[in-house]
C-alpha cells in the first residue's frame, strides 16, 4: 500500500472543465480535479518548489476565473525564465499537468480545436514568475512565489548535510524526510505569506 505524509489529503484540490476529455469521454462533462497527491505522484516528489508551482497555479486560476471553473486547454502561461534554468522546468512541469498547457510538446488539436503545445513561452518579456491568461478574455493574472518567511527545521541542515555525504543513519534517514515534509505542509498552511497574485492591471 502506498503511504505519504497524511497533510496530503489535507490540501486544496483544483477542479477545471477540460473539452478535449468531453470530447472523447473521458471525464463525464470532462470535469477533472487534480489534488496535489496527484502532483507528487507525476512529480515523483513534493518539496517546496512543486509545492508552489501547484498553490501559484491554483491561486492564479482562482484569481483569473473567480467563480467560474477553469477551462483545461483555455489557459496560456508564460514563464520569466528559460526552461533550463533552475527549477522552472520542475514548476512548468507541474503547471502543465493542471492546465494541459506545454510549449511543444502538447496535443496538436483536432480539426483546429483542443490543441495545447503552443500554450507556454519561456524566457516571457514578464516582470513577474509566472502570467496566466484567459484564450477567452484575454484577462491576465500574474504571480511570484516566495516561500523564504517558511523556516525550515532547526536540524534541517545538519540533517541535509548528512544526507549528501550518505552517513545518515536510518532514523536521521526518517528524521530528515519528516523536517522536509514539514516545512512543506507549513507552505500550503500559510499559502498567503508566499504566493504574491494580481490583475496585470495593477
């Protein structure tokens, strides 16, 4: 049985319309909610970084959309920085899952309908992280993602440092994975100190 730290199922899921899964019958309605236990699992790990990559995302749709549920394969995103560079390709990565957007990669449509592989520009002429844009408005939110005001552990460095030089013991072992996991469940706990959103208007 698959087991991971229990704040998982604790944090907030994002539910969008996606018409390319109504389309085939995929999802009845094509509705579909991604959870961020569903993120870890692509990801292959949860840290602070995919987690802001997936509270920026939901942040920015809910500041994009309001009321309204998110349209899968509607949403165009551009990032500040190159694909290359840092964690970007981690947080593109993630942004993609949720909203279908890739630069290259993505589905090339139907008939001129559902594409999504010109949905993402890299190295963005943007001031901030990250720009969400409604296709269908053409509304714009922007986001930075700040997660410095999160300590971690105070035992959170010895711990690392005795994990790159493998002579952790198997209870530092556990230790350090429990301090990570935290510092990233106290993110999702004060997602309003570390994810900056607004109109581009403002």
């Amino acid at each position: 049985m698959m087991s991971y730290p229990t704040f998982f199922n604790n944090t907030p899921t994002i539910t969008l319309k996606d018409p390319l899964s109504n389309f085939l019958g995929t999802f009845t309605d094509g509705i579909v909610e991604f959870s961020y236990l569903d993120i870890v699992k692509s990801a292959g790990h949860s840290c602070p970084t995919v987690a802001g990559a997936y509270l920026s995302t939901i942040k920015g749709l809910e500041a994009l959309y309001g009321d309204e549920m998110p349209i899968r394969g509607d949403i165009a995103v551009a990032l500040k920085d190159d694909v290359t560079k840092g964690v970007t390709g981690v947080i593109s990565n993630v942004i993609t899952q949720i909203t279908g957007a890739t630069e290259k990669t993505g589905f090339k449509g139907l008939n001129g309908n559902f594409a999504r592989n010109n949905l993402m520009e890299f190295n963005a002429n943007i001031e901030t992280e990250l720009l969400f844009m409604r296709l269908d408005t053409k509304a714009c939110v922007t986001v930075n993602y700040n997660p410095s005001s999160v300590d971690s552990s105070p035992v959170m460095q010895g711990l690392m440092g005795k994990m790159m030089q493998d002579v952790a013991t198997q209870e530092e072992k556990i230790e350090f994975g429990k301090v990570w996991q935290q510092r990233v469940s106290d993110i999702f706990d004060r997602v309003d100190e570390v994810v900056f959103v607004a109109n581009l208007e403002d």
